[in-house]
C-alpha cells in the first residue's frame, strides 16, 4: 500500500540574522562565519513566531496544497522541537484547533534534527496499523537559537540554529510522491554530551540564576569532538545506504537528489564527494542556515523551484539529531516512471 505526500508547506520568518551579526556575536571573522560554517544568513523568529504558530502557518499552506478540507485529517503529528511554547504541552492539538481539523487527534514527538525523517517512519506505521488512520498531517516548527549563546566557544558550531515551521499531508493509497523506505542509527552514549542543564527535571525546583544559563553547554568539549568525529559521517553514510537499500534495493547511483541538513561546508561536500552527488543535486542552505528538521523539506522545496527536482526522482533525504540519531528516508517524487 502506498504512502503518498500530497502537499507540503513552508514558513520562514521575514527577520533575519547575517553573517556579520554572528561574527560580532562569536568574535569569529566574518568570512569564516559565510563560507566555512556557511551561514550567509539566517531566518530568526519575529513578534508572534512562536514554535507552534509557526508550524501552524506551515500547515495551512500544506493543507491547501494538498487540496484537502481540513476536516478530513485524521491524525496531526507534531515533529517539532520540544522547545515549544510551554512546557509539558501538546502543539499538535494547537494546530489541530488552528486548522480547524475537528476529526483529528494527535501525538507530538522528536528525534531532534532527524525528526522529519522518524515522522514519517511513525506515520507510515499508524496508516499501515489502521484504516482509521488515512490522513496525517506531519508539522513541526523549530527556533531552538534561542537555547544557544553565540558567546560560548563551545557551542559556535551550531551558530547556524534559524526558526521556521514545515508541514506535510501524508495519505494511504495516494501513489505520488511515494515513502520508499527509511533507516536509522542511535547512539546513546552521546545523550548528556550536549544539554541545557538547567529547567528540566535533574535540576528541579530551579534555583536563582538559572534563567540565565538556558543555553546549551558541553562539558568536556574535546571528548565531543572526538566522538563527533568518529561516528557522525560513518552514520551518515550508513543510514543513506540502508535507507535506499530498503526501498527496493537502490543504491547511491540512483539518487537524483539528496535533501540533506545544513552543517559546515566542508562536511556537506563530503558527503556529495562519498556518495558520488554533484553540487546541482542537492541545495546547500547557506541562506537559511539550520532549521532543524525542517532542513528537508525546505530543501525539496528550494530543488523543486530551481527545476533541480523532476518527475520520477529519487529523493535522498537525511539528517542528524543531537543525542544522537541519525536518519533518512527515501521518496519517489510525482509518479513512478
């Protein structure tokens, strides 16, 4: 039985952070900021863009390119950040109300910055499960910038974190644009590497200052770096392969696009050169920066506009969430040849 995505829809706020901003922010030179991180510039929320009002957004264009009323979703999954507009709260049932889809009910989850991809591995999973389940509606907004302080060393490397929402219909039986296959890899040994260490439950009640230390931290950074290092290309690699291997025994010759996350230059080039991938076949968002899991979407939109994405192509998507988990999925775009 197919899984099919019937439309998609983006939101990315107008209010923008440039290169040179992040330069005085880190003390880090400009032209190291736009071409090796490869943050040109990036998308910050405005007045009213909070997590969840973005997905929303994204969701109503998603719904209208779907074609569909709203009333026909069955479920909405919410696979945006936690960082949402309050703690211990569902952002799936807001947008839910926001579209107006009165026969759905819905779940939020995360696997961080692989989350798109795990969303749709589980939406996939409730179709197959029930016929009950026809329609899934997959949204997520994301402006986990504001966990990070650009004047921490440490963490520059995700100076790149924007804000947007992103959304997509799934449907049973629909035969475009069809989920091929998924793979993914955990490695746990990473979880407390990296964290905000204050306003969750280890630390509870809070204490006085904790407000000021909201932003992520790392410990022992060259320990990090040394298990970054080791693991995170060879996962990346690995779920790719595996991804295509499941979706009917596809190979990285066969991928006509790679929607791939934003990261520094150098690891985005590597990744082409290992999989055998031209500049043209894929999109560096150094524009945008690191929406989160919604990098993604946003780049099968931004290949689809520049005609880097045909009739027929195989998409490579993947990903990588601080934890860690890495992820792809596989999608046939428009019908099959």
């Amino acid at each position: 039985m197919d899984i099919g995505m019937m439309g998609y829809g983006l939101y990315v706020p107008e209010s923008r952070m440039d290169a040179a901003e992040i330069a005085a922010k880190t003390g880090i030179p400009e032209n190291v900021i736009a071409l090796k991180f490869g943050i040109k510039s990036k998308p910050v929320p405005g007045p009213g863009d909070t997590t969840s009002n973005m997905g929303l957004k994204a969701a109503r264009k998603a719904v209208e390119a779907a074609g569909i009323d709203p009333g026909e979703i069955d479920v909405v999954l919410w696979f945006g950040a936690q960082h949402k507009d309050y703690p211990c709260w569902l952002a799936s049932l807001k947008v839910a109300d926001g579209l107006g889809a009165v026969n759905a009910w819905g779940f939020d989850m995360e696997a961080m910055c692989g989350s798109f991809m795990a969303a749709l591995e589980v939406a996939k999973g409730l179709m197959m499960a029930s016929e009950t389940n026809r329609t899934v509606l997959l949204v997520s907004g994301y402006r986990n910038a504001d966990l990070i302080d650009l004047a921490v060393p440490e963490t520059t490397f995700m100076a790149d974190l924007a804000a947007g929402g992103a959304a997509a219909v799934l449907r049973r039986g629909y035969g475009k644009n069809v989920l091929l296959g998924t793979a993914f890899k955990g490695d746990g040994s990473f979880s407390e590497l990296c964290v905000v260490p204050v306003l969750g439950s280890k630390r509870w009640p809070p204490e006085p200052g904790d407000d000021q230390k909201a932003y992520f931290g790392i410990d022992d950074p060259e320990e990090f770096k040394r298990k970054l290092g080791e693991k995170t290309m060879p996962n990346f690699y690995w779920v790719v392969r595996e991804a295509l291997r499941r979706s009917g025994g596809l190979t990285e010759k066969d991928v006509d696009y790679l929607a791939i996350l934003h990261f520094k230059k150098s690891a985005h080039d590597a990744v082409l050169l290992e999989l055998g991938l031209t500049p043209e076949q894929t999109t560096y968002l150094d524009e945008y920066g690191h929406l989160g899991q919604n990098d993604q979407l946003l780049s099968l939109d931004l290949g689809l506009k520049a005609g880097k994405v045909k009739d027929g192509d195989i998409i490579s998507m993947v990903g990588a969430g601080l934890g860690f988990v890495w992820a792809s999925a596989v999608m046939r775009w428009g019908s099959k040849a």
